[in-house]
C-alpha cells in the first residue's frame, strides 16, 4: 500500500466517520486506490457531508467527471475529502451490496 492510499484511506475514515471496515477491507481499499491513482483515475469514496452528516452520492454526469470538490445537497457546504479526484459512491467497488 502506497503512503498516499494510505493517507487517503485514513483521511476519509477519520473525517467522515467510517468505523464499518475491518483491517482486510481497508487494505482491500487501499490496494483499490493505489491502482486508481495508477490510472489517473477518479477515487470512489463513501461520503458524508462533515457539516451535517448527509450522505453524498455523486449521479450524473459527476458519478464519472474527475473532481475534488464536493458540495452537500442538503446544506450546500462544499469540501475537498482528498486531495485527489474523488467519487462518492454507495457502495465501494468489489464489496459486498447489503
């Protein structure tokens, strides 16, 4: 695991509040973002607002658009989870869906 999937994994665990990943699935994730970030390409994410704690679903066109900057649609406060292309997911690649 590089040290910035490692950042990037404990950034958004820490800032949004994911205690739901054991150690196997953490590393899973990190393995998923290093290959991303290979690619230049977006990093799925699970996000919740830090203002209110609404969820965050990127749809449409910015479930694929490469952006850093996410904006609440229930308060509007808008905020950079990592400091690269995020997506907010519902479910992360290669998990399960319950």
């Amino acid at each position: 695991m590089s040290k910035l999937a490692e950042s990037i994994v404990s950034t958004v665990m820490l800032k949004c509040g994911v205690r739901v990943l054991n150690g196997e699935e953490v590393s899973e994730y990190a393995e998923l973002v290093d290959a991303e970030l290979a690619k230049g390409l977006v990093i799925p994410m699970l996000l919740w607002c830090p203002e209110c704690g609404a969820r965050h679903v990127d749809e449409g066109e910015f479930a694929t658009k490469k952006h850093h900057t996410h904006a609440c649609q229930s308060c509007g406060h808008c905020w950079r989870p990592a400091i690269v292309a995020t997506c907010g997911v519902r479910f992360l690649p290669g998990f399960k869906n319950d």
